[in-house]
C-alpha cells in the first residue's frame, strides 16, 4: 500500500484562520518598510499578509450559509484592496493572480495552486524566504489531507531548499527525505536524487563534511551512470563546496567549473558561477573572480545570488587595498541585510571585519566578529562559529594582524586554473552582446 503524502509532513500542523499571527513574516516585512519610510513596499507586505488571509480562509472554512457568505465578502473586499497597488509591480501582479483563482464556491482549483507556487517562487527569487514557506504551505495544503507524489516531491525539494537557507536543519531534512521517499515512489531518479543531495547539503551546513562529502558523491556516481545532468550539477557544486571548506581549492575550483558548464537552466548556471568566482579569488586570481562576479551582480538572477556576489566584491576591494570601493560595495550590501538568510549575514559580517582590519580598523572589525558569531551561534552554523572564533582570538592576540589575500602566481599557471579563467573571459563576451 503507497503511504500516504501529506502537506503536515513538511509543514506541520496549521492553525485557525482566525490566527492574527499567522503569516507574521508579512507582516514584519511591512513593519520594516515603514520603518525605513517605503510606503509602497510596506503596502505591498500588507496586500501580501490579507491575501494569505484569504486563501487560507478558503482552505478551512466551515460549509454553512453564513460562513460562504462571510467569505465572499472577504475575497471582493481583497479583490478591491489590490486595485489600489501599483500596476507595474510583479508582487501586486502575483497577488491578483491569486485572488482571481479563489473561488467563490467551491473547492480550491489546480489554477490557485499554480499561482501560489509561482509567488512562492518569486518570494524566494526576492531573498524573503519566510514568506516564500508561507506561501509555499497555503499552495501544499489546495491539495487537501493528501498530496499527489509528484507534487509532493516537488514541493518537499523546495521547502528542504528554503528551510537550509534559513538553516532549519531538522525541519529541511525531514523536507529532503519526504522528497526522496516519493522520488523512490514515483521511480524517479532525480528527485530521489536531488534529496539524497539535499540532506547532504544540511550536513555540509552543520559542520559534518565527511558524511556531505560521501554523499554527494555518491549521487554524482549515480547520476554520471544515469546521464543525469541537472543532477551532476548539483552534485558537482555541493562537492566544490565541500572541497572548499576542506581546503581543497584547486580541487574545488574544478568542481564548481564542471557544474556550471553542465548546468541546464540559467539559475543553476548562475549559482555555479558565484561558486566557481569565490574559488578564483580564494587563490588569489582576483582578476578572474572578478570578472565572474560582475557578471552575476549585473544579471537578473535572484536577489540572493546577486547579493552574495557583492559581498565578494567587497572582500576583493578590501584585497586589493581600495577603501573607497569596499565602503561602496560594503554600503550596498548592508542595505541587502534584512534580505539575507543567516549564513550568508555571518558571510557579509565575516568579510566586513576582514576588510576592516585591513584598512588598520581593528576595533570595529571585532564588532563586526562579535555580530557574525552571535548569529552563527543562535542558527547553530558550526562551522563558521568554529571559524570566527579562531579569528576573534587571533586579532586579540594579534592587534596588528591584516588578513591577506593569497597569492594566485602559483596557481595562475595550472591548466585547470587557465581554463577556468579563459572560460570565464568567452562567457563574459557573450553575456554583454
């Protein structure tokens, strides 16, 4: 007998309707916003929290007279409220998409699950990765008690996926093996695969790289014998990173270079290459990262992708000694803060004590420690909080100490190195045509 798939797998048990609370991710975003007097922006949140009223309403309101009419007068009084947005905005476009797939009567349509799917996304495109799980939950519950395998599993890698991110290690492996179970259900390899991945990734994010490194590759054995190339991808980079954190940077270069030539969609393409720019500059070939990373910053790939690549940019200005140019990049990336899973923040907050302390600002780069091991340490990131300790006593111990960059000549001459460089300089060409 198929087990049985449920959106509570993912997603745990759901509250009442009633439940001000609920979506409160909404709600402090239109906080911030008007914190930072972004009036449009803050109604947008807003718009954002009273359909999610809304279509969960739909989902657990009671079949009486009373309560359909109580209903119907909610969903035109939203229909109404999202007149009054801008009409250039993707976000109000994304809602009114959702308020013209409620129903009136009835249950809910494939057409409103599609349309929450595809906010979700756009949400996690945004770098707003809470609100993406709330909304990804509403699309998991259209289903009812249960859910078909393959849109189980499509939702389970995405919820694995922003969970990691948020690092929620527990809930993003039980979302991971939920993906795996209906991949082996369904006889499909890459999504069976694609969790085995997944659950490699969440030990990578707590530390233990010896059980991620076997794992990834042994889906990368898998998929190489399958000819599975999406999956290679994946298998490839999770490796490069793994390879990184070991400190096997030539190895990990390679890695992440082969991804990105696999790579079969723009996203995985452009994720490979931050990876494959962070492995550049890491052996000191700065002029190389940087080619890669300003590709990726002047690209319309995700927020989080792009952010990420100013925070590299920054770390090479302060490389190569250009104060004013790590305070720009450094400006720009602080206003992405908000936007930022934990890693990346301690990663932004990392990268800024280092370039402060090569510009001789020993004093502030410690705070600049002390804010990225307070929220390693709350998000359970072992690795980095092993990482910045280390760091924290050394520049007590040694106030003068300036982290430098490493020297790329020994490595500049490695074929791997030259093909990844002369790679980059084609792939550079193409984009800006």
């Amino acid at each position: 007998m198929q087990p049985l798939l449920t959106p509570q797998q993912l997603f745990g048990e759901f509250g009442s309707s009633a439940d001000v609370l609920a979506h409160a991710p909404f709600l402090e975003r239109a906080r911030l916003e008007r914190e930072r007097e972004q009036d449009g922006s803050a109604r947008l949140a807003l718009a954002a929290y009273v359909v999610a009223r809304l279509v969960n309403r739909l989902l657990v309101k009671p079949e009486t007279q009373e309560a359909e009419e109580g209903f119907i007068w909610q969903l035109d009084a939203v229909r109404r409220h999202l007149q009054d947005l801008p009409g250039d905005s993707p976000e109000a476009a994304h809602l009114s998409g959702i308020t013209e797939s409620v129903p009136r009567t009835g249950p809910p349509p494939s057409a409103l699950r599609l349309s929450l799917t595809a906010y979700a996304y756009f949400l996690e495109h945004e770098g707003r990765l809470e609100e993406g799980l709330e909304v990804l939950a509403l699309a998991a519950r259209t289903h009812g008690p249960a859910m078909p395998p393959v849109e189980f599993a499509t939702i389970a890698l995405f919820a694995g996926r922003l969970n990691r991110l948020l690092a929620r290690w527990e809930v993003a492996t039980s979302c991971y093996r939920g993906a795996e179970q209906a991949g082996r259900l369904l006889g499909d390899h890459v999504v069976a695969l694609r969790g085995q991945l997944g659950c490699g990734a969440v030990l990578r994010g707590q530390g233990n790289l010896p059980a991620a490194r076997a794992t990834a590759e042994a889906a990368l054995a898998a998929a190489t014998e399958l000819h599975l190339d999406d999956v290679q991808t994946i298998a490839y980079g999770d490796l490069g990173s793994v390879y990184t954190l070991q400190g096997m940077r030539v190895e990990a270069l390679h890695a992440n270079y082969r991804a990105f030539r696999l790579a079969p969609d723009p996203l995985q393409r452009m994720r490979a290459l931050g990876d494959v720019a962070i492995g550049l500059a890491e052996i000191g070939c700065l002029d190389g990262a940087r080619v890669g990373f300003e590709i990726l910053v002047g690209s319309d790939t995700s927020v989080l992708l792009r952010t990420n690549a100013l925070i590299e940019l920054m770390n090479l200005e302060s490389a190569t000694r250009n104060r004013v140019a790590f305070e720009r990049r450094r400006a720009e990336a602080e206003s992405l803060r908000g936007r930022m899973p934990p890693s990346m923040v301690v990663d932004y907050y990392y990268k800024t004590a280092v370039g402060l302390a090569r510009f001789g600002q020993l004093g502030r780069a410690r705070q600049a420690l002390r804010a990225a091991i307070e929220v390693a340490e709350v998000n359970r990131l072992n690795t980095w909080y092993f990482q910045i300790e280390r760091v924290l006593e050394n520049l007590s111990e040694c106030p003068d100490h300036q982290p430098e960059p490493a020297d790329g000549l020994s490595f500049s001459q490695e074929p791997a190195v030259q093909e990844v460089e002369s790679g980059l300089q084609e792939y550079a060409v193409l984009a800006s045509v």
